[in-house]
C-alpha cells in the first residue's frame, strides 16, 4: 500500500482524530482535467495526511495522456485523493480528488455519490483538458464552481473571456486560487459552501 501517507505509520496523529463536536460532515469532489492541481490542492488544504494514489507514469500512458504543458509531469492518480478539512466546529468537509484522465473516468461515479458539490481546477494554458470535465458535472446535476490555478508564466485572461470559453452561467463563481496554498485553497472551498447556501435558499423560496 503505497498512499503517500507515510514511511513508517505510528498510528493516528490528534490532528487525524475527527473532532468530537463535529456534528455535519459534506462531501466535496476536486475535479478536472489531468495535470491541473488536484493532487496538490486536496494536499495543501487538507488537516489530515492526505491519501493519495499517485503513480509513475510508464510507457502505457504514451500517446494516450496529454503531456503538452506538463512535460515536467512523473507521477499520475489513478484513482482518488482523499483529505479532510474542519471548516468550523461543528462543519467538516471530505475532500475525493478525481484523476484526471479520461480513461479513469470509470471512476468518477462512486467518488460522485453522495457529493454535495464540486470544484473544478482550470489551467489556463489548457483549458481544453476540461472542457468535458463540466459537461459531465452539468449532466450529473452536480453544483460546482471554477478555480482557475495560478500556474506561474499561465496566461492571464479576463474573467468574461474565460467564462465564455467554458459555457459557464454567469450565476457559477469563477475566481483565482493556488492550489499550493491553504488559505487559497480553503477560500476556494468556502466559496463553494457559500454557492451551495445560496442554492439551496433560492430552491426554497416559494415560486
């Protein structure tokens, strides 16, 4: 079991531990397109060592994953990442990182049960790799909002012109975030709990 937790596990950490005044836990899934930051977005944000299921990529993923742009890639998931984050006392979220490529797609719809919502990762300098990404989430009728991650040297585009490019309603939050800072990454998934509270009264409001 390699997981990426750690060399030599010594049992559960007092951080690990589930808070005993936890009383609602929401599951949310990291989604997007391969190469785009979910492995290290569920990482930095998560208060728990993160379980991972990366692998080096071999001579199988030739000609069928997409390296443009991400030359510099080793390693691939090839099923989930899995973090944990309090968001107050009482809230905890249970983060599921989706891999990216289309040929483990298979997975997604056991990570997609039960999730109250998702954060799709863009990047800029290939937002074609996530394209269908929220097609499949429109499909499914599962809530999401778009961070877009800041890859240093990615081009910067306007807000209006990267909602255009990705079919976005102008009712789904589209924002800035790096995936490689907590506090970017925790603002990123308040802003989802933040569009869920607002769907959820606007679906309660009488007609």
């Amino acid at each position: 079991m390699d997981y990426k937790t750690s060399d030599s596990y010594a049992g559960p950490r007092k951080e690990d531990i589930l808070p005993s005044s936890a009383a609602a836990a929401v599951k949310v899934v990291i989604v997007g397109g391969f190469g785009v930051g979910k492995t290290t977005l569920v990482g930095a944000v998560s208060e728990i060592r993160p379980l991972t299921t990366e692998e080096t990529m071999t001579q199988a993923g030739v000609g069928v994953d997409d390296l443009a742009g991400i030359e510099h890639k080793i390693e691939t998931t090839v099923a989930m990442d899995f973090g944990r984050i309090s968001i107050n006392e009482q809230l905890v979220l249970y983060l599921f990182g989706t891999p990216g490529q289309e040929r483990f797609w298979f997975l997604w719809d056991g990570l997609f049960e039960g999730a109250l919502g998702a954060v799709v990762l863009l990047d800029t300098r290939r937002l074609e790799v996530s394209y269908d990404v929220v097609g499949l989430l429109e499909e499914r009728g599962v809530p999401f909002v778009v961070a877009v991650n800041a890859f240093p040297g990615a081009p910067v585009h306007p807000v209006e012109e990267l909602r255009a490019a990705m079919d976005l309603p102008d009712s789904v939050p589209l924002f800035t975030c790096d995936a490689r800072d907590r506090i970017s990454c925790r603002d990123t998934l308040m802003t989802l709990m933040r569009y869920l509270y607002f769907l959820t009264n606007e679906s309660s409001e009488p007609q």
